[in-house]
C-alpha cells in the first residue's frame, strides 16, 4: 500500500532536538520486515538462529569492532527483531559485547559534530542504518535475492538507558 498522508500517520519516537550523537547507552529495538521470522524460530523456549540470523548476529557483533566510538552491552537476536544496548562513546574505554553471539571492539574518538542533512558518523541513526545495510546486503547475497527488503522502516528507541 502506498503512503497516503491521510490514513498514515507517521510520527517520530525521536526527542525534538536531541543530539543522537551524544555519549549515553540507549536501547534500541529493530524489526524486519512486516515482523516476518527470518531469523530463526523459538525450539522448547530457545531462540533457534538459521544462516540469517547468524549473520544478523555477526553484523551486530561487527558494529562495535568497526566502529570505534560505540560500544555493544547487552543484545539478542530474535526470531523477528534485535534488542541491543548501544553505548555511544565519549573517546574512552573498551567495549564488551555481552549479548548472543558476543563480539568485541573499542571505543577512541567521539562523534562528529552533527551537520543539518548529512550522516553523522557517530550518530544513533547512522549505527544503526549502517548495520542495517550490512546486514540486508550479506543476506540478499545469500540467498540470491538482491534488493529485497529485510527490515521495517527507522527502528524503536527505548529511553535513554
């Protein structure tokens, strides 16, 4: 169904002038797809992961080591969707990727300041579209189906964790 600004109300869950960029863990939620279960099933009440999921998991393990400014705590892929708490770095410290699949990385420099319609590296928005471009790309590959959609549109932000 095409957008129709009548019947579809899309909202931000972003806070109005809140620099995304800024030190702080936050809490983010990223769905595929129309909520489809392409990563995997839940098997006696545990989270059963196929290739693609793995590679969701791979990719999110990757997000800390290939970006030097964020850390992973705690993350899980699910059947459908990721959790993770994404610990956006002051220029200090080394990260520890405590969630399913763990993966490691350091945090050295701080983000860029933001720039009116441009990517900020560093940024919240710009993590998490980078992952998810990662990740659409290697699955697309995998299973030969290039350009096809794999994740709903922005992501879920929780409060500032």
């Amino acid at each position: 169904m095409k957008y129709n600004p009548e019947i579809h109300h899309r909202r931000t869950i972003r806070l109005k002038g809140y620099d995304y960029s800024r030190a702080g863990a936050y809490f983010v939620t990223i769905c595929a797809r129309n909520r489809e279960c392409l990563f995997g099933n839940i098997v006696d009440g545990e989270t059963t992961l196929n290739d693609a999921g793995l590679v969701i998991a791979d990719e999110w393990a990757k997000t800390a080591a290939i970006r030097n400014e964020i850390e992973l705590d705690e993350w899980v892929v699910m059947p459908n969707h990721v959790h993770g708490i994404l610990v956006v770095g002051d220029g200090g410290g080394t990260a520890r990727g405590r969630g399913t699949a763990r993966g490691r990385g350091t945090a050295r420099r701080a983000p860029t300041i933001e720039q009116f319609g441009r990517p900020v590296p560093g940024s919240l928005p710009t993590i998490v579209r980078s992952f998810k471009s990662a990740a659409t790309k290697r699955i697309n590959e995998m299973r030969k189906t290039p350009y096809a959609k794999l994740w709903q549109r922005k992501y879920s932000l929780h409060d500032n964790y």
